[in-house]
C-alpha cells in the first residue's frame, strides 16, 4: 500500500523520520511517498483529507474527522513552547497584548490557540511563520508568536519576549506538557490493522533516530535554515521526547485539557474525542 505522509520541512519532524529516509526501518506493507509543506497548509489539507498520514497541529485535531492520532510522532513541550516577541522599546508587555495586533504563524496552530486561551481577543495578522520576526521589527505587528526554532534564536538585542506560551501553560494545568504538533492517519484509507501497523513502524523510526543521535541530526540539517548543527540539536532534543517515542496518557490529557479549555472559552464548537492509535 502506498501511503502518502505529510511533514513539515522542519528539524524535528526530519528527525523523526530518519528512520524512513535512511532505510533502516521499512516494511513489504507500505511505500511511503513524502510530502513536505509548512504546518498550515498540511492543517487545511488534513480537513481537506487528502493525505493518508499527516503532521497537523494538536489544535487541528479538533476540526478533522476520520482521523485517528498516532501515538509516537508528538511534539510536546516539557514547561516551554512558542514565544511572544514584541519589539524592544516599544512598550509591549504581556499585559498589553489583549487587543494588540499579533503576528500569528495559522489560524489553526496551536500556538494561535495557546496565545487565545492566555490573553483573550487580540487581532491576528495571519503570516508565514519565518516573516513574523521582521513584520514585528517593522511594525507591521505588535508583536508576534515564534515557533519552531526561533523560540531559541530570535535576536534578543531587537526583541523582548513578553509571553512565554510553556510556564504559562504549564502553570494552568498542573504541569501537563505543551501539546503542539501530532501526526493523524485517515481512518477512509487504512484499516484498523493498518493503522495499528504503520503507527508501530512510526514508532520504529523515531526509536531509530534516538540510537543513531548524530546522523539523525545530520540528516535534519538540510531544513537547518542557515542555523548550526549545535541550534538544531539543541531544538530537536526539545520537541523529540519521550513523549514522541509515545504520547501516553500524558500527551492524551494535555490534548484533551486543551480542547476543554478552548470549549469552555467558546474557541472551538465542541471538545473533539481524542482517539489514539
């Protein structure tokens, strides 16, 4: 069977399917044939239902149907996660962002969630996530959410971060981890049986790049966008955890405690089953 997967062309998720692209782990079962796009376009292509298998942000999930979340795959945060950055010098601080005009990286990211749930109604400037630095800088915006790896890079001689997404999640919740990005697969194109298998083979993959760190790391570095080898190791040990090896009923309460919360907030229309796989 020919599976289609969906991933960002981002370290972590690279990372994750090392095990794929170097040929030591595969299966007489699936030919998998890659597709890489940014995280927003891949959330409008999963309620879209064109890809079989699917990075998306956790906080998509709550707009899909017939998919189902694998169990390894996750990107969590353990007390950390996007950064709201305001320009330094301008006055922007946590308290004024209510109502601010924000930089967002998509409507569906769970960073765009995360921000809601924290400070309230603000103005979405919608935008590709790399542009949102300079759309801060130039004024465009007010301030911006980082993701990815600027969480880390992002020039603190320009900017102030004034919103950490992470502690303050962490804080809400009693220290449950950040749920960020998973990856679903479609239950109207595999089996039960199927599913079961390729998330056991997902699992291998990663389990692959822990056991082989550093040509796991090398081989991410092709979407490394200019950073050094130290930066992207540094990020991927962030976001490829124990809980991406599998979520567990941790990375399931955080999901759910997400949904919850956006629900009783009015942000989403219902608090989505969480299935897992």
């Amino acid at each position: 069977m020919e599976i289609t997967l969906g991933h960002t062309p981002d370290a972590d998720d690279a990372f994750m399917f090392y095990g794929f692209a170097s040929g030591r782990v595969s299966s007489d079962k699936f030919r998998i044939k890659h597709v890489i796009q940014d995280i927003e376009t891949l959330n409008r292509r999963a309620l879209a239902h064109e890809l079989d298998v699917i990075a998306v942000s956790a906080h998509a999930y709550a707009y899909l149907t017939d998919y189902i979340i694998l169990r390894g795959g996750g990107s969590f945060g353990l007390n950390y996660g996007p950064v709201v950055i305001a320009r330094k010098g301008s006055g922007i601080n946590a308290d004024k962002l209510k109502g601010a005009k924000i930089a967002i990286p998509g409507k569906m990211t769970s960073a765009n969630l995360l921000l809601k749930l924290a400070v309230g109604n603000f103005t979405e400037i919608e935008m590709p996530f790399e542009t949102i630095p300079d759309a801060v800088l130039s004024g465009k915006a007010d301030a911006g959410v980082v993701i990815h790896e600027a969480q880390i890079t992002y020039d603190r001689s320009m900017f102030d971060g004034v919103l950490e997404l992470g502690p303050w999640w962490h804080s809400q919740t009693g220290g449950l981890p950040v749920p960020l990005g998973i990856n679903v697969a479609s239950k109207r194109t595999m089996t039960t049986d199927q599913l079961k298998e390729f998330s056991d083979l997902f699992v291998k993959s990663i389990e692959a790049g822990f056991e082989n760190m550093d040509a796991a790391v090398e081989y991410a570095m092709q979407y490394a966008r200019g950073q050094p080898k130290e930066t992207i190791t540094e990020f991927v040990k962030m976001y490829v955890n124990e809980l991406t090896r599998d979520m567990g009923s941790a990375g399931k309460k955080a999901i759910e405690k997400m949904f919850s919360m956006a629900k009783e907030k009015k942000l989403i229309d219902s608090g989505a089953k969480v299935e897992i796989v």
